[in-house]
C-alpha cells in the first residue's frame, strides 16, 4: 500500500478497525503515526527527530524533521543555521525549533511498509490490551460459550472475542462433554500471557454454585437474601449456607421455589449434583444441626468450644444418612461449620450409657458396707462416679432414698479408701536405666573363652571322681 492509497482509503479502514476491533480511531491514527516516525528513522538515521501527523478527517500525511536554530551548526542531523532556517520560515529566531517538511513520496514504498508491520503489531497489542481490560473485572461471575476442542486434558471453550481454558483441577471428572456443546462456567482468573490474556474457567469453585443461585433467585441478587458460605464436593455434593436480611422472608424456601422451581435448574447445570440449603444460625448448635441437612439431629453437644468439638445425636434410621457416602455429609458439614463433628446413634448411645452404668456398679460393690440395694440408689441418683462420691457431702446423699446421715458418712469414706489403695497399687513407672552388657554393676560378664574353659574343668574334675 502507498502513502497516496492510504491517504485516500485510511479513514474508512480504520473506521472498520474501530467496528470489527473495538479499537478507537484516535489510537490506531497515533499507531501509525509513530510506525511512519520508526520508517523513517531507518531510512535517513536514527538521530533524527522525526514527527508524523495524520488528519483525522481527510486521512492527510504529513511528515517534518524538527530542528533547532543555532548560530554555528555543529550536528546538522539536529541543527541549522538562521539564514537556512529563514528560508523556510521568516520569523524563526535563534532557539527556536524548525519544521522542515519531508516529501513523503521519498520513502513510501519503506514508509508503507513498515507502517503495515507495525500496524498489525501494535493492533494486536491494542487487541490483548482491551480484551484483558475487558475479561479482568469480570473474574468471579460466570461466563457462557461452545466447547472447542480438547487439549491435553484441559477443555477449550469459545467465549466470542476470547478463548477460555478450564483445566483437569477444574473438571467434574463425572461431566461428559462433546465438541460443540454449551457450557457455563465460572470466570476465575484472567492472567496476562505472551500470546494475550488467558482465561481459566471452572466448574468445581464453590463461586460457581454461588453464582447459579445469583441468576436464578430474584432474592439472592437483590441482596434480601444472602449466601453465606458454599462446600463441594464437585459433582456429588454442595451445602450452600443462606440467611435472610429480612426476617419475613424465608432464605431456603426462596431458594428452592414453588414445586423446586428455582433449584430444580441448578442442579440440572450441576448434572445431578446434590444441593442441601442449610439455615445460618449464630447459635453453634443450630448451626450443626442445621448443616447436617437432609438429617435432623436428636440433639447436639458441644463438647469443647476451644477445640471445636461437638457431639450429635441420631436416630438409628437416620445414621446412614448423616454419615454420607464415604463420610461426605459429616465431611462438608464439618468444613461448612469449622467444628469437628462426631455422629453417634441413639442405640450407640444407650450401650456406652449401659457400659458406663455397669462399670459404676462393679466399682461400687467394691466399696466396704455398700451393698446392691445401695449401689442401685446410689447410681440412680447419680453418685455411681467414685471420684465424685468421694468428693461429695453427707447432705448430698442423705436426699436419696434409704441413705442416712451414718450411711451417707461410710458411704464417702469407703469411697476415698478405695481411691486411696487404687493408687498405691497402681504401679510406678520404671525410671531406672536398661540393664547394660556388662550387667546391673557393671561387672564385664564372662567370656565365652572363659565359659569354655571352667566347662572343660569341670568335665576333668568328673573325670578324676570317677576313678
């Protein structure tokens, strides 16, 4: 392309640019400015001081070699005289820079080309640079396009003007997907590369369930109900934990909709995932129980808030249920909760209950004067615990049914006896050091040239019994 072509056809090209690139005019007339300064720097020397100036209306070259006025010219590249100057202007001065116009046609055939070279590059750049702007600020929403093909286990998706990639980490390994299929995906990072920005996409980020549920419930995106929190376990399970910012509202019955409507398309973009809608709650316990869904507990203990412990009764029926395939159900609400969560069944619960009670009554059958009547009041009101009978008053026993003041008394001290002897037969640990080769004394021990020879004069001495 000549410098005359482009002079005529640049305006409607770069008119095009703008439509098909999202490119502005303005940038792309500056690009082709500076590709026709770089021109021609190439073709006179690089000292030059070059500028080139497109008209933005008419498509208009014009290119001047700047330079300054100086009394004595010491580099001409840079500098002229004030009568050369003159010439091309009569009001210069002295330290006053000079245009001095550059016939285009000189270097077109270099000048258009180049300008090409840098064209293209600079359009690309321009083209990475605002799809990176565009893509960046959309990290975290979801996204939708036409699977591609498939690249060393990574899934190559079509998003329109970009190409995305959703890595092996990020698959559901259950999902089955075809060249050509629809998909949605989550947006979760667009990074920089050599080759333009690279966008990595997923369909295991809890975001990803977050999401759905912000397109699908009116609520949700209104703010008037909130998701707190969201555990996977891509392609089997989530819990997704939601509370309402306004007490009227119902969170879960918002999220799953008349007849399951609203959720019912969730878990179809999941392929079958399972969604429990756990109720958010302050209080630790409601919060357990709560994230235990579908099960509803008996009852729930916390054992130890420092060590987030807690201890959660069920049903017999329901113990499958709350443990999950492979633990999953206590393993997600164990991560929704922070606590550690230990599930024990109601039938679980009675034998350790009858263990405990049984070892109580051997204990206290070993008490002096306390017979079975006793031992059966005793551990019906609570005092089966050796340790805490004998820290106990008389006025705590003397309540219970049959048990004086004198037998209340016998009763504690029988109870601190037994914990006495209990401890002196307890066996200390051996602290002493291992024996060493050479015995407890340290007495080097016999050697075997040694054995052998008292063997041998024992054998003699025999010998000399015998005749």
């Amino acid at each position: 392309m000549t410098i005359q072509n482009m002079k005529n056809e640049l305006i409607a090209v770069l008119e095009q640019i703008e439509r098909d690139k999202g490119l502005r005019k303005d940038d792309v007339l500056h690009m082709i400015e500076q590709s026709l300064v770089s021109a021609y720097r190439k073709h006179v020397g690089q000292q030059y001081n070059v500028e080139a100036v497109i008209d933005p209306e008419t498509g208009q070259i014009g290119a001047h070699v700047i330079k300054t006025v100086v009394e004595v010219v010491q580099t001409p590249v840079i500098e002229i005289s004030l009568p050369d100057a003159k010439k091309i202007r009569s009001s210069a001065q002295m330290g006053e820079p000079v245009k001095i116009p550059i016939d285009t046609a000189e270097f077109s055939r270099i000048a258009a080309q180049a300008a090409k070279q840098v064209l293209i590059q600079k359009i690309r750049e321009s083209e990475r640079e605002s799809m990176f702007g565009e893509f960046k600020p959309k990290e975290g929403t979801l996204v939708s396009g036409t699977i591609h093909r498939f690249s060393s286990g990574n899934i190559v998706i079509d998003l329109g003007r970009a190409e995305g990639f959703i890595p092996m980490r990020e698959q559901v390994r259950r999902e089955k997907w075809n060249v050509g299929d629809h998909i949605r995906v989550l947006l979760m990072k667009v990074e920089k590369g050599p080759r333009g920005p690279e966008l990595i996409l997923s369909r295991t980020h809890p975001d990803f369930v977050k999401r759905l549920f912000e397109q699908e419930v009116p609520e949700i995106y209104e703010k008037i109900v909130e998701v707190v929190s969201v555990v996977r376990e891509p392609g089997f399970r989530s819990k997704v934990v939601v509370k309402s910012n306004n007490p009227k509202v119902d969170p879960i019955g918002s999220c799953v909709g008349v007849k399951g409507s609203r959720v019912r398309p969730i878990i179809n973009e999941l392929q079958g995932e399972r969604i429990d809608l756990v109720a958010y709650a302050d209080d630790p316990a409601s919060y357990i129980a709560s994230a235990l869904a579908p099960v509803k507990p008996l009852a729930v203990n916390i054992v130890s808030h420092g060590d987030r412990k807690a201890e959660v009764l069920i049903s017999d029926e329901q113990m499958t249920l709350a443990v999950g395939r492979s633990g999953q159900n206590i393993r997600l609400a164990s991560k929704l909760t922070g606590w550690n969560i230990e599930v024990i069944s109601e039938s679980q619960r009675k034998g350790a209950s009858a263990a405990k009670a049984a070892a109580h009554m051997e204990e206290l059958s070993k008490l002096e004067g306390v017979g079975p009547k006793t031992a059966d009041v005793l551990q019906k009101g609570g005092w089966g615990d050796i340790e805490r009978l004998a820290g106990a008053k008389t006025e705590d026993l003397t309540g219970l049914s049959g048990v004086g003041e004198k037998t209340a008394e016998k009763v504690i001290a029988a109870a601190k006896d037994y914990l006495k002897n209990k401890a002196k037969e307890t066996p200390e640990p051996d602290t002493t050091a291992p024996e060493s080769a050479e015995g407890k004394t340290g007495e080097k021990k016999p050697s075997a040239k040694k054995k052998k020879s008292s063997s041998a004069e024992k054998e003699k001495s025999d010998e000399d019994s015998k005749e």
